[in-house]
C-alpha cells in the first residue's frame, strides 16, 4: 500500500499566517490557558506549522504505521469515551507538557499519531497543530496528524480497517485546568520519579508512621489498598484537603487506574500530584503495584485487598496514628459546611475522631443515658427501609440553625450520628464527619458518631449484620417482622 500525503487546501505560509493572526487575536489573559500547552510560544508556530502540514497521515498511511505507534486522542473525555481507536491514550493538548510525555512515552524515536475532533473528518482545526509542536518540540522525531477521510476514505473504508472501542466512563483530566503555565513548569517536573513500587511502598507502611493512601480511580474497584480513601479529583480544592490532611508533612500516596496497569486515560495522579504540591504537601507520591488484577492478586500483599476482604476495617501498622477515617462519599454539603471558613471547621471538628462509638459503648451509653438521642442523616428513603428503632431522621443536607432545633431542642442531651457508615465499613468520608461541626456550630455539646461493626477491644475483626441485630433493634419497610408464634395443631388424644 502506498502512503500518501495529501496537500492541504491553502498554502502552509498560509496556514501560518492564519494560526499567528488568531493567536495574536485572542485576549492576553486567555492566551496561554486556552489555547497553548505549558511551554508553547508564537516562535514554535513559525518553526513547525509548515513542517505539520505535510506530515497528515490519510486512511493507508494510518494503517501503514499504525503498528507500534503511539496513538494520542487530544479530544475531550466524553467524545473519547464514546468512541476511541483501539490503543489510543486520551491526553488533552493543554496538558501536553515534557514531563507527562516522557512518562507515557519514554522512547522518543517511536511513531506518534496525534487524533482530533479533525481525524474523522470535518474541516483543518487550529488546536490540532498544537499538540504536533509539543511533541516535536519535547524531541519527539516521528510525529504525525491523523485525518482518516483525507484522500476520499469513506465511513465505511474506515470503520472496516480501523478497530474502535469505547467506554463506559473515562476521567476528565480537568483537575490540572485550574493551573496556570508557570503552575505546570513549577510543580510537573520530577512527577516521574515519585513513583512507588509495591515493595517501596511496604517499606513504607512497615516503617510504623501513619500513610495517606488517596485513590481516584472512577469505576468501585474490587481490589484496593487497605485504609485507602476513595477521592474524586474535585475533592483535591485546598478546603477539603485542608480537612482531610491537616499536616502537610504526612506521606501521602496516589492510587489510579494505572497503578494497577495499563489504561486509556492519562495517569491523573500526576496532575493531582502537582496541586498538592501546591498547597504545601511535602510528601506525595504515586504508586505503580502490578500489571494487572491477575499480577496483584499473585503477589499477595498483605495490605491489598480484594473482593472478598473489601469489606473489612483497616489494618494499620502498631501505633501508628489514624490519618484519615476509614469510611462514604462527600455529600451534597461538601466535606466543610456552605458559609463555614476553613478555620472554623478545623476548630468545631476537634474531638470527631475520638468520638466513634462502637457497639459495646452505644449499648452502656444508651443503658445510663435515658435522653439519648439516635439521629439518623441519611436521605429519608435510606432511613424508612431500615433505621434503629427511635431513631430520628434529619438528612444532612437538612441540617440548618432552623432545622435543629426541631428535631434536637435539647443542645446539652448526648447526640448520636448515625449514616450508612455506622452499620458497615465503607471507603469514603462518612457523613457523621461532615454533619459533626454543623451540630458543633449550633451549639450541641455531647455529639457522638456511631460505628456500630467496630470492636472494642481494637483489633481488626468486624462485626457483622448478625452480631449487631442481637443487640440494637431495627424498624422499617426492609426489616422483616417477627413470624407468629406457632401453635401445635396435633390433635390432643385423651387417653382411655
């Protein structure tokens, strides 16, 4: 098959011309933030525009090359996640920067085919020349821009010699567009060698300091790292983190889809990486654990657990101190209520971690507290299906100056939370934590969290549904109701 190259419909001085003229054309602030990747200057148009003219692969120069090449689609998630070429890695241009090249892909000589909302067709698009001047001006040789439907490849030809693919869900890597240029210069570079290996990372959790294991993989997971905390790339803004990890000299490590192997999406923990490098976190690094789900599960590490131990409370090293709470997603309020400051929170969270009631502690509590209050901050549809009995319901989203009061006018009677996390052990911020300054805020003085699947004795086993019914009543749509006591209906013979 032969290659060709086809001649764009204008000139390249043209072209040239028409890209300057439109960058100078844009608003100063907008410049470098939507329209250049970190690095890109006018100079760099004028050297390799004319060069990304005459290097656009057609249909039979794709599938020529397509062996062995890197294939980076520049669209954005939606639009990749709905239909993608097999093997392509979703990098948008603004994030084309040396240092997460050179991680993707560290062989320089190999091919690179940059794909565009252009490549299946429509007219030449400004942005896809970017990404081509990135990658030539990281030193990358062998770049290409790919448009499938130049040279006359009809929807059919294509999607008979080009293996599609699509997703259910891709992340956004939308979390780094909040930096500026110089964000990326200052905080990227050296992001490749923060890089964990599951035996650095032993070494690490056995050196019996406390670790803040942070993974934002999108899809649940059934193998995850015991005591991790399952984040969204929202969550990184300074408030939440401030809340989450109020000591910036704790190790703090990154989990993604690729540190468990491969993956379409670009490994956003480098990004993530980066803001908190920003905000003052000294100790960040990502890990890379195995090659697969196959691989980890071969391994065998100690603190990696699967789907059959998912489920159980985290193990953590003897004396080291708890960072983060082994529990559910932020709420609809955020970790840090609307209208409260950061410093606010930090002083009305004081004492929530030691305020966990277990089961045994619920049980003497309730016994010698007969003004106890149960309240339950789950949605009101969580609660009718099962809640402990007496318990009432005010979902957290709820929880007002004006609320309260109704349902707690009593600030000094003990207050027990209770949310999905108090009946199983979850992976996310439970919602007791975000709902213990608001009622600290108001004035409550003797609030308590409820864990009822906790021991008491600390040790790692978990309680389960069992153990716990035996002790503490359940009403609900969901609660089965007693059978009625059975009767012997044996007919009574009286003896002669």
């Amino acid at each position: 098959m032969q290659v060709h190259f086809h001649r764009p419909r204008f000139s390249g001085l043209l072209f040239i011309g028409f890209l300057i003229a439109a960058t100078h054309a844009l608003p100063a602030a907008a410049e470098p933030r939507e329209r250049f990747p970190a690095g890109l200057t006018i100079n760099d148009l004028n050297t390799y525009s004319n060069e990304y003219m005459q290097k656009q692969l057609a249909l039979d120069g794709f599938l020529l090359r397509q062996p062995g090449a890197a294939l980076v689609d520049m669209r954005n998630a939606q639009d990749f996640a709905a239909k993608h070429i097999k093997g392509s890695i979703n990098l948008p241009a603004l994030l084309m920067v040396p240092e997460v090249l050179e991680e993707i892909w560290p062989d320089k000589t190999q091919t690179v085919v940059t794909i565009g909302g252009d490549s299946f067709g429509g007219d030449e698009k400004m942005e896809s020349v970017l990404p081509y001047i990135a990658l030539r001006k990281a030193g990358y040789a062998d770049v290409y821009h790919l448009r499938l439907a130049r040279g006359g490849a009809l929807a059919a030809d294509i999607d008979s010699h080009v293996s599609f693919a699509s997703l259910p869900e891709l992340p956004a890597p939308e979390v780094a567009l909040g930096f500026s240029l110089q964000d990326l210069k200052e905080f990227l570079p050296g992001v490749s060698s923060t890089v964990l290996t599951a035996e650095g990372f032993s070494a690490l959790r056995a050196q019996g300091a406390a670790v803040a294991v942070l993974d934002f993989r999108v899809q649940p997971q059934a193998q995850h790292i015991a005591g991790s905390l399952s984040l969204r790339a929202h969550d990184v803004q300074p408030q939440r983190l401030a809340a989450l990890l109020p000591d910036k000299n704790v190790p703090v490590v990154l989990v993604s889809e690729r540190s468990f192997g491969a993956s379409p999406a670009v490994d956003m923990t480098m990004f993530i990486y980066a803001h908190l490098r920003k905000q003052g976190y000294q100790n960040v690094r990502r890990i890379k654990i195995c090659d697969g789900a196959a691989a980890c599960v071969a391994q065998e590490w100690p603190w990696l657990l699967t789907a059959d131990a998912a489920a159980m409370p985290v193990p953590t090293p003897e004396g080291a101190p708890s960072i983060l709470p082994a529990a559910p997603p932020l709420g609809a309020v955020g970790l840090i209520p609307q209208g409260m400051s950061a410093e606010e929170f930090n002083v009305h969270m004081q004492g929530a971690g030691a305020a966990a009631l277990t089961l045994d502690e619920f049980i003497q509590m309730r016994a010698q507290e007969p003004s106890l209050v149960v309240l339950d901050i789950r949605a009101a549809e969580g609660y009718s299906l099962r809640h402990i009995k007496g318990a009432r319901n005010l979902p957290l989203t709820e929880m007002t100056e004006h609320t309260l009061p109704q349902i707690l006018p009593d600030k000094d009677v003990p207050v027990v939370m209770v949310c999905d996390e108090s009946f199983a052990p979850t992976r996310r911020i439970s919602m007791t934590l975000q709902g213990w300054p608001i009622l600290k805020a108001n004035g409550y003085t003797r609030v308590y969290r409820l864990n009822l699947w906790r021991t008491s004795d600390g040790s790692n086993r978990m309680l389960g549904d069992a153990d716990i019914t035996k002790q503490v009543e359940f009403e609900g749509s969901a609660v089965p109701r007693p059978a009625p006591p059975q009767t012997d209906e044996k007919m009574q013979v009286t003896p002669p």
